[in-house]
C-alpha cells in the first residue's frame, strides 16, 4: 500500500452531531460514497472497513460526546486503498497498538485486529491546540 492519502482522488468529508445516530449515518454515507466511486461493496476489504468505521464512531459517541458535540468523519479511497478517519474534538488519544493485546479496550481492540488482519495501518494524529485528534485507517482494496 504504497498510495499516499494526499494521492488519493476520491474523498468525502461528514459532519455529524455526536448522537449514537451518527454510527448509521457513517455507514451509509460510507456505502453511498464507495458505490459513486466505483468500489464493488462486495470486495472482501469493504465489510470489515465498514465495522471499523462503526466502532470508531461508537467510541467518539461513548468517550468524546461531552467535549465534542460534532464529529467528522472523512472517507478517501483510490483505486488501491481506502482510508477514512473519525474526528472528534476530545484531547484524549488512546494507543491504537497496544489495544490489540488489551482485553479492556474492547471496540478498539476490534478495531486494530480487523485492520491487521487486512493489511491496513491506523494512526492518531492530535490536532495542532492538542484539544482534539483524527483516528486514521487505511486498508488496501
């Protein structure tokens, strides 16, 4: 997965209220946008990417709601990887790399088992006030 997502050329960017509404919408909009750029939903990469993309959001309802009223989420693909990020305005940035060992993290957990089980890298990248971060995924198609 060489592509840098500066490369990317389909992108999409979501704004939504930090409500438990805001999973299904990110899974829709997500669905919506891979179908308008040609992505076959059936590719086997595109159900565990939706699942990651719904635990990211469900821990930015759970844990940031109360600092962040408003998430975004950005989704970009090209024609070999897809990445999206969640991001929320809550300081907090939780070690993606250990979550995969650490019974206690639960959808985090998930989260990274599912994006090296494809391949894929994860990252958090803090906003530059250190009140806020973006939890990036990428993952070949």
């Amino acid at each position: 997965m060489s592509t840098r997502l500066e490369a990317l050329p389909h992108r999409h960017v979501l704004t939504l209220p930090t409500l438990p509404s805001a999973v299904r919408l990110s899974r829709e909009t997500a669905e919506r946008a891979l179908a308008e750029w040609g992505i076959d939903l059936r590719h086997s990469a595109i159900g565990p990417a939706l699942l990651i993309l719904g635990e990211l959001v469900t821990n930015t309802v759970r844990h940031a709601a109360t600092l962040s009223p408003q998430m975004t989420v950005i989704y970009a693909a090209g024609v070999d990887c897809l990445a999206f990020a969640v991001h929320d305005r809550h300081p907090h940035q939780p070690q993606l790399y250990g979550a995969a060992t650490d019974t206690g993290s639960g959808g985090l957990a998930t989260v990274m088992e599912l994006t090296l089980g494809l391949g894929g890298t994860a990252v958090v990248r803090g906003d530059a006030d250190g009140k806020g971060k973006s939890i990036w995924i990428t993952l070949p198609l």
